[in-house]
C-alpha cells in the first residue's frame, strides 16, 4: 500500500490581493477603450473572489496590460517565463517536501 510521506509546496513571490489585481487589470483597460468592456466584465464578475475563490494571486513576472499584445506573442512570453521559474519553484517544493518528511532524499524509494 502506498503512502504520502510528506507534500511540498511552492509559489512565487510575487502577489497581490484578487481585488487588487482586478482593479489594477480594469484601470490600465480603461485607458484602451477598445479593452475598456472586456476589463469591465471581467472586474464585475469576480467580485473580491467570492466567486472563484481567489483571494491573492501570485505571480513570477507582474503583469502588465498590453494593448497592442497578440494572444500567441503573449504566451510565448508566459512560456519563455515558465521555462525559467517552474524548475525553481519545483526544487523549493521538493526541498519543502523533504523538510517536512524529516529523512535525507537518499531514502526515497519512489517519487510521483
């Protein structure tokens, strides 16, 4: 029988409050009114994260909004960041893990 000795976890530095983030993401909208009902939608249907249950979001770059960005340019850029700061957060979480269950990761038999 399996058993799950310890669980580590990791996030970015980086956070702010859902409010925050959606009244930040509405206000640079705003300046685009192109974006401006977009962000409008957005910011009236997340209210204080009561309804996604968000409360801080956490972020390894801040976002920023940018008009003039293409979907695809866009999550070139999230994939390029990722690429660099997932392997880092995934060793502080293991790290993390290993704290937790107390024994040196030599004596890991088996990992998932």
């Amino acid at each position: 029988m399996a058993t799950i000795l310890a669980i580590g976890t990791a996030l970015p530095p980086d956070a702010c409050s859902q409010r925050d983030f959606v009244d930040s993401y509405f206000s640079e909208a705003e300046e685009h009114s192109h974006q401006a009902e977009n962000a409008k939608t957005f910011s009236l249907s997340l209210p204080e994260g009561e309804k996604s249950g968000i409360k801080r979001r956490h972020f390894s770059v801040l976002p920023r909004f940018d008009p003039d960005e293409t979907s695809s340019r866009s999550l070139e850029k999230s994939f390029a960041v990722a690429n660099e700061r997932v392997p880092e957060l995934a060793a502080r979480a293991a790290r993390n893990a290993l704290d937790e269950w107390g024994r040196p990761a030599s004596s890991i038999t088996h990992l998932v």
